[in-house]
C-alpha cells in the first residue's frame, strides 16, 4: 500500500470512529506533513482520496472538512419472494428495456450503462485505433477460445486486488459477463435444475435460467448485508439445489457489500451441500472505500466458485469482453464457451490488454468511483427532495445503480409508460424477480455527469409518482 493510501487510510478510520465529527475541519495539509513525515502532495493524494470516498470535503482557503450529516431515506424492505422453486417470467418487461435505443432526446435511468463520455478513455480509444491501422492487422484474425495470452495475465495480475491467486491457464475471456455467467450456469445444470439466487437479481442471469428451462428459488436479500444465509440454508436442507447465484460485491440492484464474514459463510454453506457458486462480480472494481473488497472466490480452496467479470462496467459494455475463473469446471465452461461463440473478437482484447499493462486502468478506475460516489449522493438527494413521502431507497456501496421503494400496490410498469411521454425510462422492479416480484420499486442509473436534464428527469420520476398515487388513492 502506497504513503498516500496508508495516510488516508489511517484518517478515514479516524473520522468514521468519530474521532473527528461531521463539520470539524480536518488538520491541514502541512500540518500532516509533518506529523508523518510524508511530502506535501502525498498528503493531498490522501485527502483527494477520502474525497473521492466522501470522507472529506474542500473548502476554499479553509481547508479540508468532515462532511454533514444527511438525513437519508429509509432502506428498502427485505423482500418476501416466494418459497419454491418458479418458472421465470417477465420477459417481456426485459426485452422492452433492452430494445431502446440511444437517444438524445430520452434520459434513460434504466440501463447498465456507465460513463463512456471520461478522458481516462483516451488511451484506450487511441491503441484500439492503432490496432486498426497495424499492418500485420493482429486484431482480425481468430484467437484461442481461451482468450489471448495478454489479455489474461493482465486479468489474473488485476485479481489480486480482489483476493484471487489465477494463473492465466485458469481464465477463459468471455464475450462479456453475460456469456461468462451462462457458461458457467451450462457448465453445472441441466433442464429442470434448480438454481438459487439473491432477491431482487440480475435480470440477465434469470432469463438465462429461463432460457435453458431451469427454475429459479429466490432468497429473501438484506439491503445491507446481501443475501439471507439462514434461508438459503433452510432452502438447501428442502430442496435439490444445484447452484448459487449472486452478486456480493456492489449488487445490482442494491449496491451493498456482502460482510467478508457473511462471504465466508456462504462459502462453507455451499460446501457442506456440495453445489457451485457463480460469482458475478462485474461491479467489484468500482466499490467506494479502499480496499477493494474480496471475492468469495479469493476464499476459494476447492475450485467450486466460479467467478465471473467485465469490463462492461469499468470501461464500456460496447467491447464485450468478459472473463471467467470457474475452477474444477474449467474444461465444461471451455466447451460451452466453444458451441455458443467460439472465440471472443481478437480486437477489443488486445487494446484493453495494453491499457492494463501501460497503467491506465487504475487512474480510470479512480475518476469513476468519485464521479459516480458524488453522483450517488446528488441522486438520493434528489430523491428525497421530489419523490413522494415514504419512499425508500438503497445506499450503493459501489457501483452506479439506485433502487427505489414505492408505497406497496404501487405500479412502477404504469409509471414507466407515462415517463415514455416525458422522454425518461427507469428501469422497472419487476424485472429482477423471477415471480414478477417489487412492482412497486424501481432502478435508476446515476453513471452519466449530474446536469440540470438528469436532475430534471428525476424530479419527473417522482413527480409522475406522486401523480400515480394520488389517483390511486382518489
């Protein structure tokens, strides 16, 4: 760990012990300076990183200050989805989402679609243009199914911060994350099998379960500290689960951080009954605090985790480039890899493969988790301010994803058809349940720079909202 993160570290600590309180001015930069004995701009690395954390907030010719308290919505509920293994529906709901289209005129809340518009992008845009001009033209001919050599050590190089020890052999490059998770969901089950997932979930994972005529059981899913392991416990005893799926770092949709605790936890669950886990950790690298949290794969001693990524969030999902650790079933993923896409495009993994290695990844990486942790408070701002009274809505430890929670009998479905209207799509709750659950929540997506247009459509969300509710109750 470098001065700079050990120093903000140690004051990040400081402040959230209380030690200092919300308003107190921090010590000053020179003041620090010499207490640790560390140069100037060491010290402002720190405190541009308890920035970025919202830890600290300048002050002009002031200094540094510990931000104000805010009074915060409440947390969504814990949901109560069904009891049983189900069929998985709302397809429809999915497909409607999926088939817009950019458009300037359209604020779209709804998508997964982070930043692409930051200069850290540059150099990547910059090697994927040289790629084309090369003329050995490396970037059109086919490469291994396994992915190209350099892009997978520079994957297993960039795992260490998650906790994972992999050797290149170990990883198969995807053609994003969605093709890594049904590979590995293929890898392990047949028709009829029964998978259990975090609830709500992804909604790509569940049509593919959908797809390949599996069953889903949701697990009941705190907004803090991720999936309930008691129920999933009690779900393994009474029926013949053959894999879980999650996503414990950054979810999506609640944004929290499953407990290192609670991860270990769930690892030993699994063993016990012997079912895989599939790890979808695509929104892991763009968690707030340091250190990166750690995998349930880096607790991985007998290759049953499966860990699945992208670069779909961190840099843009156009490149479609994923990658899989799926451990003992390697060999499996490799074949299922091999008769949906073969090989992934030779391109786009070549020029991220130089991005990682030229040490751009990590600047990028930086800019986004405090573009997105200061669009994060901006937006439940927001919330609060022009949403009805009574709605709840999560605290996203990392990533760029807000759910919301409307009085029960609320139709989100309703309120999405009229925000067509208006130019503004959110994504709607029912999507990320298997039984058509949390109709009455939503998903907003705080990835874009907050303007005055993203601010207005949001007001638009909640107006629209209040509206609803009053012709509900009228």
């Amino acid at each position: 760990m470098t001065l700079y993160m050990n120093l903000a570290e140690l004051l990040g600590s400081r402040i959230e012990q209380g030690f200092y309180r919300p308003g107190d001015r921090l010590p000053s930069v020179r003041a620090l300076s010499v207490e640790h004995g560390v140069s100037l701009s060491t010290v402002q690395q720190a405190y541009r990183l308890l920035e970025d954390n919202g830890l600290a907030a300048p002050r002009p010719k002031s200094g540094y200050f510990v931000p104000a308290a805010r009074q915060l919505p409440a947390l969504p509920a814990i949901g109560r989805p069904a009891q049983r293994p189900v069929d998985i529906s709302q397809w429809d709901q999915v497909i409607e989402l999926m088939r817009s289209t950019p458009d300037p005129n359209v604020v779209q809340l709804g998508r997964g679609m982070p930043d692409v518009a930051s200069p850290t992008l540059k150099p990547l845009m910059r090697e994927l243009s040289r790629l084309s001009r090369h003329q050995g033209m490396p970037g059109l001919y086919y490469d291994t199914v396994s992915g190209t050599e350099a892009l997978r050590e520079q994957v297993a190089r960039l795992l260490l911060d998650s906790g994972c020890h992999v050797s290149p052999n170990d990883l198969v490059i995807t053609t994003g994350c969605h093709e890594a998770l049904s590979s590995s969901i293929r890898a392990i089950c047949e028709p009829g099998d029964i998978v259990a997932v975090d609830s709500p979930s992804f909604f790509g994972a569940m049509q593919t379960l959908k797809g390949l005529g599996m069953k889903a059981l949701e697990i009941p899913t705190d907004p803090i500290t991720g999936i309930s392991l008691e129920a999933l416990e009690l779900a393994l005893e009474q029926w013949p689960i053959k894999a879980i799926q999650l996503t414990p770092n950054c979810n999506n949709p609640l944004g929290y951080i499953m407990p290192e605790a609670r991860k270990r936890a769930l690892l030993t669950l699994a063993q016990r009954f012997d079912v895989a886990i599939i790890e979808d950790d695509v929104y892991g690298d763009l968690a707030f605090h340091y250190p990166r949290p750690r995998t349930i794969k880096s607790f991985d001693e007998d290759g049953r985790v499966l860990l699945c990524s992208s670069f779909s969030k961190t840099l843009a999902p156009g490149l479609r480039v994923g990658w899989v650790a799926p451990g003992r079933y390697l060999e499996r993923v490799l074949h299922m890899k091999y008769i949906s896409t073969g090989s992934t495009a030779t391109q786009p993994q070549l020029a991220i493969a130089s991005f990682l290695k030229e040490g751009h990844f990590e600047p990028h990486l930086r800019r986004m988790r405090g573009q997105y942790q200061r669009a994060r408070d901006l937006m439940i701002d927001w919330v609060t301010r022009y949403f009805p009274a009574g709605t709840r809505c999560s605290r996203p430890q990392g990533g760029f994803m807000l759910w919301v929670e409307l009085p029960d009998g609320f139709d989100t479905l309703r309120l999405n058809r009229r925000l067509l209207e208006q130019n503004v799509q959110i994504a709607v709750g029912s999507i990320f349940s298997a039984s058509g659950k949390y109709r009455n929540c939503l998903r907003m997506n705080f990835a874009s720079m907050p303007t005055p247009q993203v601010e207005a459509a949001v007001k638009s969300v909640g107006l629209a909202a209040s509206e609803l509710l009053q012709e509900q109750s009228a």
